[in-house]
C-alpha cells in the first residue's frame, strides 16, 4: 500500500469520503471541531453501516450483509 505512483492504494478511502462529503457534511459549517466530530459519527454510525445499501453487498446495508453471512455459516 502506499506506494508511489499506484493511483488505486487510496481508491476505497477517497470513494468513502467522497460519500462522506456529499451525503453528509456538504454545505454545512460547524460552531466547534466536536460538533463536526459528532456529524461524522453519526453519519458512519447511524447510516452508512446501519442503512446505506452497497452495491457491493447485493444491496444490503453492511449491517444486513452481515447478519445474512452469519446465518449462512450457522446453516440456517
């Protein structure tokens, strides 16, 4: 990772915060650094994991692509 000249080491991570950025703290100023803090936590928190639906999960929140890989194992 991290290597000079590999443009795909950061991909995930820009991808994230450019989700992060428009669907969460786009157009938004912040009296304190806490309360932005607080913003990127509940919108890690409270919905990318929990509701967001990713295409790479089938269209299942993470939350929900988990529970289901659970129940796979479990042969349920």
């Amino acid at each position: 990772m991290s290597r000079r000249g590999n443009c795909h080491d950061n991909a995930v991570a820009e991808s994230f915060f450019n989700l992060l950025k428009r669907e969460g703290i786009r157009r938004r100023t912040y009296k304190t650094r806490e309360k932005a803090r607080q913003d990127v936590f509940d919108y890690i928190e409270m919905f990318y994991n929990p509701v967001r639906k990713h295409v790479r999960n089938g269209m299942l929140s993470p939350i929900e692509f988990e529970r289901q890989q659970i129940l796979k194992a479990e042969g349920v």
